[in-house]
C-alpha cells in the first residue's frame, strides 16, 4: 500500500481520544483504497483556517514530512473547501484528499446495482462540481457566430459546469424512476411488516441478517461493504410475515449529499415499522457510535420510527461489562451473530412488538359448508377445531385487516359466541 499522511485537527469542543479515534477510522477508511496512513499529524486550532484549514506553519511541517518519507498523498479528516484544497495543492508536491473524497471512493467500488452506481455517481458530481476548473487550456473559449470570429463564447469552465448539471438532472430523474418502482412493490407488502437494521458500519448488521434469515449477504471487516438495502422474507411467527431489511453503514462525518443521494436506499428505513439498532457492545466508544447513527435517522425519518436497541458481539465483551450494560439498557437485547447467542429473545421480542397487529377469533362453519374449511388457513392460524352437530367450530390467530377480510370474502362463516366460551374453559391458547 502507499504511504500516506493522515491530518486532523483538534478544536476546543474536541477531545484528544477523539481526534485520535476519529484519525484510526480515517486510516481504516484508507486502506479500503490501498492506502497507509502510518503517519499521522494533529494541530489545536479555535477554528480551521479558511485559506489552508491548518495553520502555514503545520503546512511547512506536512511538506517536510511528505519529503522526508516519500509520502504520495495528504488525507484532512474533515471536508476542505474548494479553495483551501487548491491552495493545499499549490503548496505540497503530491495530491490532497479529504475523508468526503475517500468515503465517496470507496462508495464508488462497492456500488453494484444500477441504482447504488447512480447514487454514487451523483454524491460525487455534487463533490465536483464546485472543484471543477479549466482543464483543456486549447479549448479556454468557443467562439460563436457563423462563418466568422464571431463574439466571444462560453468558457470552457462554464461548458463544463453546466454539463456537469445537466448530468446532476439526468441521475436524479433516473433515482426517482427508482423510487416509483420501489413504491409500487411496497403496496403489494402492505400486509407485511418491514424492519430494518440500523447501525454503524462494522456492527455486525450483515452477519446478524444472515443467522436470521439465510440471505447469504456479504459480511466482513471491511466497511460499507452492503450499499444497497438487501431485504429477506423473515420466517418469524406461523401469522405474521415480516421483512428484514440490511441498510449501509453509517460512520461519522458521513458527507451529506452522500446521504441525500441515497435517500432512496435509505428509504427502507423511513417506512419501517421497526428498526433494529444494531451496536457493537465492544466497541470503547459505543455512546458516541450511537448517537452517530441517531443523527443520520433524525435526517432522513420525518416522523418517529420504533426502534429497538441490539448489542451485538456480547461474546466479545467481559461479564463485568455485560452487566453494566444490561443495567444501563434494561430494554436492550444482547446478541451474538457470530455465536448465535440471544438470536430466539430477539425474535420473540419481535413477535411481541407486533402483537397489537394480531387478534384470535371464533367461527363456526355450518356442517353443509365444511367443504370451504381449506380456505380459512389462508388467513390466519387455525389453532383449535372441534365438531358437534352444528358444525365445525374454529379458533382461528390472525392479522387483524386479514381476520376482517375473512368474514367479508367468506360470508358463510359465522361468528361463534358459544365457541367462545366453551373453548376459553376447554383450551387455553
């Protein structure tokens, strides 16, 4: 891998660990593209400088470095300023990135469907387009008229910008189509109910989707490693259907016109009827990962979702901390994918939660109808059956609108008052 070097910059609200933290996630982030960012610089400033972010003393001290080892690249940790990384530039003899550059990189990699490649291709127009400047000096006008010289044209600076929005236009039109689409597949899952995994990147949400539901979705060390939301049919209660859903990882200082050109993906976790807040219980910063992740839901769920707290990787964590955890989250659920520790509490919690959606009722169907007995289990769970001369009598557990459109569709059904009571005292469901 390339060396390179790797930037940030403490300011007085920041503490030291954070910076430090914030600085091994970058180099984590830089690896992922085959960089080394062995070496590193960190400088206390009240507020970045608007010309070269840092002071022009760290700025001599950067250039001495990149020199003295050899370096190919200088990573900020922040987002630059068009400006101030051109000034960078002019300064230090090897390329000047920032972490948007490289989060987009990497995003830019990992896009395999049509619609994370557009997602992507537009968070990274927007990241260009206030950077863009003349780069064909032969072609600096076009001259107009014909025939003849003409008056003076567009400039090629100008040319570019506007092709470059036109193309903005163009992908977000393509992501709407998108959108349309996915919409129309929701209306026929209307009876099914949606939970998402949430969390930051390396918590173990793809690991954890797959112990749950067999999806085979690609799980490792690496981060943003899903960047399309994979959804499972979820084999969780004989009556309720449930749709698991793997989102991307959030990190912090996520850019956000990444976030606004995903809003698609991310639309998974606005419609959701639950959310599964998945965190890495090991993880010696877990509070601030978590507010992370509560930052980014905020952005982009207008209204309150539920959301249920997951600690994940519990068998990486001492039983001293395990309980702390257990005291401070009394309503959390502790698992391990990797183990499969907690994965039967999780999704009995989850039948639980749905519970409101769900109701048990009491047919009888008359013995000169009992040849329509085999359509009733299409909408709901027969429980109990018995006979007597009436006819059969059933106690059926379902979706309540499915239990409503049972005795709409099957009017031969009639509600069973005396079941009722009889199979109270005769069987306890």
């Amino acid at each position: 891998m390339e060396p390179v070097l790797l930037i940030g910059l403490k300011l007085p609200q920041d503490k030291a660990w954070q910076v430090d933290d914030y600085l091994d996630e970058l180099k984590m982030l830089a690896e992922n593209v085959g960089l080394d960012g062995r070496f590193r610089l960190v400088q206390k400033r009240n507020k970045p400088n608007p010309a070269l972010f840092v002071g022009s003393g760290m700025v001599e001290k950067i250039h001495q470095l990149v020199v003295n080892e050899s370096l190919t690249a200088v990573i900020f940790d922040d987002e630059l300023s068009p400006a101030q990384q051109r000034n960078l530039e002019k300064i230090l003899p090897v390329p000047v990135y920032d972490r948007t550059f490289i989060i987009l990189t990497i995003f830019s990699e990992r896009a395999k469907t049509k619609e994370a490649r557009t997602q992507v291709e537009l968070a990274q127009l927007k990241y260009e387009y206030p950077r863009l400047k003349k780069m064909w000096s032969h072609l600096h006008r076009q001259m107009g008229g014909i025939g003849g010289r003409g008056g003076e044209g567009e400039k090629q600076l100008e040319v570019d910008r506007r092709i470059a929005r036109q193309k903005m236009e163009r992908l977000e039109t393509r992501l709407d189509r998108f959108e349309v689409g996915r919409n129309q597949r929701k209306k026929q899952r209307r009876n099914i109910q949606n939970v998402s995994l949430v969390g930051y990147t390396n918590a173990g949400k793809s690991t954890l989707m797959n112990q749950l539901t067999k999806a085979n979705v690609e799980a490792d060390d690496r981060v943003f490693v899903t960047l399309d939301a994979t959804s499972r049919l979820w084999s969780i209660d004989p009556v309720l259907k449930v749709v698991l859903s793997d989102t991307v990882g959030f990190i912090r200082k996520l850019p956000h016109d990444l976030v606004a050109s995903f809003r698609s993906t991310l639309s998974e976790v606005r419609d959701s009827d639950l959310l599964c807040h998945v965190i890495d219980a090991s993880h010696p910063h877990l509070l601030e990962l978590m507010e992370t992740v509560d930052e980014v839901i905020k952005s982009i769920v207008a209204n309150d979702v539920p959301h249920l707290m997951v600690f994940n990787k519990i068998d990486l964590v001492g039983d001293l901390e395990r309980k702390t955890l257990k005291r401070a989250y009394p309503h959390g659920i502790f698992v391990s994918a990797v183990d499969k520790q907690g994965l039967d509490e999780l999704r009995e919690t989850i039948v639980e939660f749905f519970s409101y959606r769900i109701q048990i009722d009491d047919y009888l169907l008359p013995t000169d109808q009992s040849a329509c007995f085999y359509r009733i289990s299409d909408y709901g769970q027969v429980v109990h059956t018995y006979h007597d001369a009436e006819g059969v009598h059933i106690r059926i557990r379902g979706l309540k609108e499915r239990l409503s459109a049972l005795g709409r569709e099957m009017p031969q059904l009639m509600t069973d008052s005396q079941a009722q009571h009889d199979l109270a005292s005769a069987h306890e469901y």
